[in-house]
C-alpha cells in the first residue's frame, strides 16, 4: 500500500536574517525531512545574500521579490529592514490568501505571533503556532489593538508550541485561558552526540595568547538590543576590577543592527 507523502507548510514573516527564529525553523524542518515530510516556507519577502544559505535547499514561497528589498540593505540595518517589512504586512494581510490556498499543506507551522495573524486571517486549518517570545502587550493603544487580534486570530491554531512552563503562563495570560489545554512545552537545545568528538581541535587560549588557569567567558548571540549585551560588559567590568585572570570572548555577527553593534564596540 503506498503512503501519501505529508506537506507541511512553515510560515515565517520574513526570510532575511540570520536570527534565531529563522534558525529554529530551518533546523525544524530539515529534521521533519528527514522523516519524509515534503517542507515548503512560506514568507513576505527572502533576501538569499543575508539568510541562512541552508535556506537554498527548501522550497521557498515568496510574496513579494527580494529586488524590491534588496537595495535598502545597503542603507539601513536588517533589524529596520524586518520591522518595515512586518508592518507592511500588517496592512496588507490578504495578499496571503492565494498563497496559501495554492499551497495545500497537511500541516501549517506559524512561527510567531504575525504568522498566526497570516493563519487566522486566511483561516487556515490545521494550524500550529511556536511562541518563542511572547509579546507584551500591555501599553498604548496600539498594543491594545494588537491584543484583539492575537486573540481573534488565535482561536484557529490547534496547538501552540512553547520552550517552557515561564512561557506558557504568558501565552495563556496573553491568550485566555481557552488555549490552556492546547499548549505544549517543547525546550530547545542540541544534539549532544554531534559535540563527543573533533578532527580539528582549536585552542583558544594559545590563539588569544593567554595563560592555562585564566578564565575565558563566552558569550554566543546575536548581536541584538533585547540580547542586553551592556549588562554582560557591565557585568564582566565589575569583575576586572577584583580580577586581572579573567577574558571576555563574545560571538556573534555585526549585520543585524548595525547601530547597535558599534555601540556595544564603543563600550
């Protein structure tokens, strides 16, 4: 008897940056085909020079041509570039419709708050909502407006998907408490068995020129304003003033908010 292969369709606002939500859903959906499901992105604009190269390998429906995009990159910091992006989307939602009927997909994957507003506005069925960061709405009047349609949209979404249980106290608070039982806590992390052994060993401390017994404090992120890399230098100077044994190596890239990245080099 022959199987029908699933189609699973990830939404994502924009396929842009090489943030943590696009690295979320890039890993996702090469681990689910591997298990045999047939993927396709869905997204208002992919810009292939600044995303994930990995990206390359996916079917990838686009709203709107990255050539429309692409010369603003040189001019303003991808960050700004995906904040425009979004709020165009914001006023022109039913541009998804055709897109996502043309798209027929077992199952619709939305990650973050707007892709579940593309869901619920197209009321799609089928619907799965990863909540990474749930937003605060709880200043302004636009916040407000927001807020209705988080809840007018949401009630499509079978599941949500959250990394922990801090996080599904707010999803249901941000939500009500109809979406309590629908909410699934599913933490991140890594595949340890790829970290048990190298080929090639590189020695930090013999690079930096440093002594075996210093201390070397690594910091891995993007280099993001709600990231507060101000707090860790903040934090890291208090500790230079009690010991001289201690180094500090961040890693990260300086394209996302380029502003922000020579502030953080400044300090």
């Amino acid at each position: 008897m022959k199987t029908t292969l699933k189609r699973i369709a990830l939404l994502l606002p924009t396929i842009i940056t090489k943030n943590g939500t696009a690295k979320q859903s890039l890993e996702l959906a090469k681990q689910l085909e591997k298990r045999g499901y047939i993927i396709t992105f869905i997204t208002f604009v992919y810009i292939e020079q600044t995303a994930f190269s990995e990206f390359k390998k996916f079917t990838i429906r686009s709203v709107t041509s990255s050539k429309q995009f692409k010369f603003l990159i040189k001019f303003m910091p991808l960050v700004t570039l995906e904040a425009i992006c979004l709020y165009i989307q914001c006023l022109v939602l039913p541009i998804y419709i055709n897109i996502l009927h043309e798209q027929e997909a077992d199952v619709y994957i939305a990650n973050d708050w707007f892709t579940m507003w593309v869901l619920g506005f197209c009321k799609t069925r089928r619907a799965v909502a990863i909540i990474n960061d749930v937003p605060e709405r709880t200043k302004g009047f636009v916040s407000k407006i927001k807020l209705y349609f988080d809840r007018k949209y949401s009630k499509i979404v079978k599941k949500f998907i959250v990394l922990d249980t801090g996080n599904r106290k707010k999803l249901i608070s941000w939500l009500g408490d109809s979406v309590e039982n629908c909410t699934e806590i599913v933490r991140s992390g890594i595949d340890a068995s790829l970290y048990t052994s190298f080929k090639d060993i590189f020695d930090v401390r013999q690079h930096l020129n440093l002594h075996e017994k210093d201390y070397i404090f690594v910091c891995a992120n993007l280099m993001a304003r709600h990231r507060r890399y101000e707090d860790v230098l903040q934090a890291f100077s208090n500790l230079t003033n009690k010991y001289i044994n201690i180094h500090l190596v961040i890693l990260t890239k300086l394209d996302f908010d380029k502003i922000y990245a020579k502030k953080i080099l400044d300090l």
